[in-house]
C-alpha cells in the first residue's frame, strides 16, 4: 500500500523571507517570544503538509486489472465496488487501492495477469543460455531486454550453442499451447549431425521407439533436398532441445549444430540473428488457432 509522510514540524522555512514570515509568527510589535500574560508558543511555526510519495512497485488496483485485457478502468472500478475483486484472499471494494505486481490479484475467482500481453519472437545466436536466472553469463533475456517493459519468459529452451527461434511471452494460454504434447505447436529443426544418418535410423525415429521406458515420438523427419544426409529436418512437438539431444545421443550421433527454424507458421523470415520482433495481430491470431 501507498503511504503518506508529512514533514515533520522542525522549526525551518524553506523559500525566500522565510526568516521574518517566522519572527511575524511568534510576536507582533517586537514583544518577547517567551510566555507572558498566557501567551502560549506555537509547538511548530507552519503545519506539516502531507506529502505523498508514490511507489514505483506498486498500481491502482483497476489499472492492475484493466492491463490484464480483461476491462477497462471504469468497468474494473464496478467489478472492484461490487466485491468481484480480491488481493491475497482479501475481498477489496476501496476505490484508489493499490497493489504490488506480485500479490495475488483475483476477479471472480480467476487470477488476474497484471501486465499487458507480448509475444516476442527472437533468432537466437550461439553463446546465449536460456534462462531467466541471474549469474549465467550471457542470456536470451539480455538481447529482448528492450522488447517490452511487461516480464515475458521465453517458452522452452534452446541449448548456449544452439541457434534459431525462441517466443517469449507472459500470456499462460500460449505457454500451455506449448506444453500441451498433444495438442501443442510443433517446432522445426534444422539439424546437422557428425556423420550420415542411416536410413534404418531415420525409419527408427520416424516411427518413434522408447528411451529407458519412454516412448520418443517425432512429427516428422526427412533429409534435407540438395544436402548430405548428415542434414536434416525434424519437427517435434516439445518445448525444449533436450529431447532431440537424447534421441541422437541413444542412436550413437553428435549433433554439430540445432537451428530451430520455425515455430508453428512463425519463421525467420526478415529476422537477422540476434534480432527480435513483436507478433503481428494476424500471427498471433494465428498462433492461438493453431
């Protein structure tokens, strides 16, 4: 919550002729300033004004809401008057209260996103891990730092070395689209390995096989037209690299180099390495079909 700070009455008064607006205060006609006849000295020469200090760290519920798409201000402040809202468990209905981006913010029982919506696609270079964590060197989140003030994360992951496509974002329905192995969006690789692969091994994959128990299973794979069959293309629906990795490491392969390609329709397309951009309504209207 906001709080207020008055000054707190030290006897000092700032800007010119502060000097004599005191003296005036105290007496009149020069009569001594010490208690005569009654006469009661003031405890401070002004009243403290009430000065209020805004936190950077915190927002007025409604606009907390509004950010969200859900509504506008205005609807945001009904939704608050009428008990719809409540903050760590708490119903609010006080107009101007404010929060912090952390707390847990409720309408009608839903939890609340505080920040507008991005959808950031990067092509990610060698030499950047993909983390949100401090203390790792040289990260993903430092080259979309200047993206969008909202706090984005990038969906799944792509090794230091590895290359190609991430999406950040901090809408959870995209993310889950993500997740979701079923239903999810497939990701397109482009893979280069230390030697050819076997047809008999390209089959294996493609007809998918069990790792210590658990089923792997590809969309698709093919060799590249026009390459050596060291070059290939996969496409999986998995969020992360560590499953092709584990793919190729059973089968006896190095991987040389992993380009991540395309996500769902999404491609590189005008997007030089190192270089980001923000979805297009019509991509991500797209996205969210998918």
């Amino acid at each position: 919550m906001s709080r207020h700070q008055g000054d707190k009455g030290n006897g000092k008064i700032s800007g010119r002729g502060g000097e004599s607006s005191r003296k005036s205060s105290y007496s009149r006609g020069n009569a001594p300033l010490k208690n005569q006849g009654g006469y009661t000295k003031p405890s401070s020469p002004t009243k403290a004004t009430s000065v209020h200090k805004s936190n950077p760290n915190e927002i007025r519920l409604n606009k907390y809401i509004a950010n969200s798409g859900i509504c506008s201000r205005r609807e945001a402040d009904v939704h608050i008057a009428t008990g719809l809202v409540t903050v760590n468990g708490k119903v609010i209905t006080e107009m101007g209260y404010k929060v912090k981006l952390d707390d847990e913010v409720k309408y009608d029982g839903a939890r609340v996103n505080p920040e507008k919506k991005a959808y950031v696609l990067l092509n990610k270079p060698k030499g950047f891990a993909t983390t949100t964590s401090e203390g790792k060197g040289r990260t993903v989140m430092d080259l979309v730092a200047n993206a969008t003030t909202s706090r984005i994360k990038p969906i799944g992951r792509l090794g230091r070395n590895s290359l190609g496509l991430l999406l950040f974002t901090n809408d959870d329905a995209i993310v889950e689209k993500f997740t979701n192995s079923k239903n999810g969006i497939a990701r397109l690789f482009h893979i280069e390995l230390d030697k050819n692969l076997k047809l008999e091994d390209l089959k294996k994959i493609q007809a998918g096989f069990k790792i210590e128990g658990k089923l792997i299973a590809v969309e698709e794979i093919s060799y590249i037209d026009g390459a050596s069959k060291n070059e290939i293309g996969l496409k999986i629906k998995n969020t992360g690299n560590t499953i092709i990795r584990s793919i190729f490491d059973y089968l006896k392969y190095e991987i040389v180099s992993l380009d991540c390609v395309a996500i769902g329709h999404l491609t590189k397309k005008d997007l030089p390495r190192g270089h980001w951009k923000h979805l297009t309504e019509q991509e991500l209207n797209t996205l969210k079909m998918l």
